[in-house]
C-alpha cells in the first residue's frame, strides 16, 4: 500500500541556490565562509534566513538565546511540532555547508510542502541555533545546552570571545534577545541534516548515513613531571626525562584506541616540553587526552586504561604526575522510532544508506535529552570540514534533504 508521502521529493536545485546564496554572506578567504556568530555576518544570514522563512508563509519567533523558529502550521496547532534544522554560524575558516545545509534543508522542506499543497497534522518549525561552532564563545552547542538545560542561560551570556566580548551582550548588540524565555517550545521530534564530516560515506560510495548514536567525550590534562638536567652530562640511567614517558603516554593513546575499534579514537592535540631548550632534558611535560566512543562503559574503559598507563610509565621513568579529567560528555543513543524514520526513508526513497555513528557534537546531542531525535548524514568530499575546502555535491545534499523530508513530514503526519 503506498502512501501520498511516497513519492516526495525536496526541489534540489533551489536547495543548491539557497545555499550558494546564504554563502555570500560571511565569505572567506579560499572559497568557504568566515561567519562567526553574533558577528555582523551572522546578523545578516540571520534576516536572510528569517525573510526567506516568512516569504514561504511562515511565523517566526525568537528566543532569549537568539534561537530562531520558523513555523508552518498544522492542522491542529495544539500539538507540538516536528522541529527540524541546525545551525548557520561557521568556523573562521570554514565552508559553506556545515550546519547550513541543515537549517537550508528544513527551510526547503517548507517550500516543497507549500509547493505541492500538502498539509500535515503536526506543525513544522525549522531552527537556527546560536553558538553551535563554539569558536567565537566556548563551549560549542551553546544554545542548544541551554534549551535542553545543561547550562543555565546566565552562563552562556557570561562567556566571552579573545576581546573580552560577552555572548549576552553581543547577542543584544545585533538584536537577536527574543522574548521567548528558552527552553519552553514544546517538541514532537527533531531531526538534523548535517555533512558528515569523516571520509567513511564517500569513501565506501554511500549517499546518505543513518545516524544511530553521538560519540561520547571524556579530555584530559596530564602534566609529568621528572627533573631537567644537562643534556650532554647527565648519564642516560640517571635521567628522570618527562618526554620520553610523555612519548611513551602518546603511543599509548593510540593502542587504546585500536583496542577499542571501529568506534574508538583518542588524540593527543597538544604537548608541550618544558624548558623547551634542545640541550636541556625535559623536567616537564604538559599533554592533553581526547577519547570518543559511543558506548560509555567502554569510554570509561578507556580512561581507566590511560591512568592505569600513566602509573606504569611514572614507575619506570621516575615521574610524578598530575591527571586532570577536564571535560566529559556523555554518548548519545538517537530515538529508535526517529531512527526508523530516517532508515525507512532512505529505503523508501532508494539511496544507498548504512548506519554510522556522529564522531562529532551536534545540537541534535543536546536535544535529544527532552525531546525524540535523530540525524542524517551526507558525504562530504574527502570527509573535510571546518576547513574552506569543504565540498559536497549537489546529488548528495539533495538525495540528505530528500531523507530528512521524508522522515520529517512522516512524523508530522500528511492529513489526506
């Protein structure tokens, strides 16, 4: 038995156009985009944003965090809508679309549903969230945190850029304080379009990645201490040398990771030797740890293993340590029945599709601790982001916001 939903489809070029557009604003210096948020950039793509929304009949409201909603109405107004959408800031050196594709998506989504007169008994909204990149005021996903309470709102407008800026401030400067208190929008669903930002789609010839799970993050610092010496006098049995246990601590990343493929990755991003002299062996070393796995019994696996390391090698090299975990983000298990969702339409629609799990944060994370969510991937050329030389297709991003229309009118319900 089919369904009038059967044989939808999103129009991809205007998609395509919407996207070239909204890349204009904000443009960077190698072809991508340098649109951080509550810049004057950002201002601009956001009344563009809105002034498209309301040409496809749509109410729009603001939140207190600068979050932006664009509503089309159901049937029933009473009932909580299916929200779809992502972000529109970037990164300072970033393309044109990570984040856009999904808030673009969703604004497309509208526009094919107005095109082709069909209603649906749940509202529709589609939004723009503040702060996702989190490159102008940390931590990402602000926004999103604070409307699912893992901040509180007086924190997020307290962060400050490099100039000592404040996000409260910044946010009143360019006139996104909505009156909206965050946070309150009732929900049904929400569903993200997002590049992947890894090689695996490309790479294994997919068009589109159902999203089951978001990697869960635990970071560290770790600071060993020995004792700097001269490098010419000091007999090798006699040293107590920082980086070699540091050294040894980086090896050790990566096995732990390996141990606990395919999920797992660990990275070690900063390390740095003290004094820093070429003929003084190091008295200290200062590193940090980022472990990611979707499953937190295993994530807590990891981290075991690491101190565990950390202790061995301390042992060996006569050190002293000092173990700092600094940040610990939680895996998130997407909603079976949205999950379903996107899986059916992705089958229903013919795209070749596989199962993948987000190695990055997305504001779906966030959402999906009150309300039921799952995301779509699409490849990205060579699994490059926050990079100016992220690509993506036009065949991709169309067959992703055919996937997301499906999943989302489907959990919005056509009224026949």
């Amino acid at each position: 038995m089919t369904s009038p939903a059967d044989n939808l489809r999103i129009n991809g070029e205007r998609l395509w156009d919407s996207l070239m557009e909204m890349a204009k604003i904000g443009p960077g210096a190698r072809g991508g985009n340098n649109r951080l948020t509550l810049t004057d950039d950002d201002k601009k793509a956001r009344e563009l944003f809105i002034s498209w929304c309301e040409g496809a009949g749509c109410t729009t409201a603001v939140d207190s965090m600068g979050n932006i909603f664009a509503r089309r109405e159901g049937t029933d107004p009473s009932l909580p809508p299916v929200m779809v959408g992502s972000h529109l800031d970037t990164q300072p050196t970033g393309g044109k679309f990570d984040g856009v594709l999904g808030v673009l998506a969703g604004l497309e989504i509208l526009r094919s549903l107005n095109d082709m007169g069909i209603r649906t008994k749940h509202p529709i909204e589609v939004v723009d969230w503040t702060n996702e990149e989190g490159s102008r005021f940390a931590p990402a996903m602000i926004s999103s945190g604070v409307f699912a309470g893992v901040y509180s709102q007086e924190e997020a407008y307290a962060l400050t850029d490099r100039d000592g800026k404040a996000l409260g401030d910044e946010l009143k400067r360019i006139g996104f304080v909505g009156d909206e208190t965050v946070g309150t929008r009732p929900l049904k669903a929400f569903f993200e379009l997002h590049i992947e930002q890894g090689p695996i789609l490309e790479a294994e010839e997919y068009d589109v990645g159902v999203v089951t799970h978001g990697q869960g993050q635990r970071w560290f610092d770790v600071k060993l201490t020995g004792f700097e010496s001269h490098a010419g006098t000091t007999p090798m049995p006699r040293r107590k040398d920082a980086l070699v246990g540091a050294a040894k601590l980086v090896q050790a990343v990566n096995e732990i990771a390996l141990a606990n493929a395919p999920h797992a990755v660990g990275t070690v991003g900063v390390l740095e030797p003290y004094p820093g002299s070429r003929n003084v062996i190091p008295g200290a070393v200062s590193m940090t740890v980022d472990f990611r796995h979707p499953d937190d019994t295993v994530l807590l696996g990891m981290a075991d293993a690491l101190k565990a390391k950390i202790a061995e090698v301390c042992a060996e090299h006569k050190l002293t340590e000092k173990t700092q975990e600094v940040f610990y983000y939680a895996p998130v298990a997407f909603d079976d029945t949205c999950v379903a969702a996107v899986r059916n339409a992705a089958e229903r629609l013919g795209y070749k599709h596989r199962d993948i799990v987000s190695g990055a944060g997305h504001d779906a994370c966030y959402i999906a601790r009150v309300a039921p969510t799952s995301m779509v991937f699409t490849p990205c050329v060579d699994g490059i982001s926050h990079n100016e030389d992220e690509d993506i297709s036009l065949e991709w991003a169309t067959a992703g916001a055919d996937v997301l229309f499906h999943a989302v009118v489907e959990t919005a319900e056509i009224v026949e």
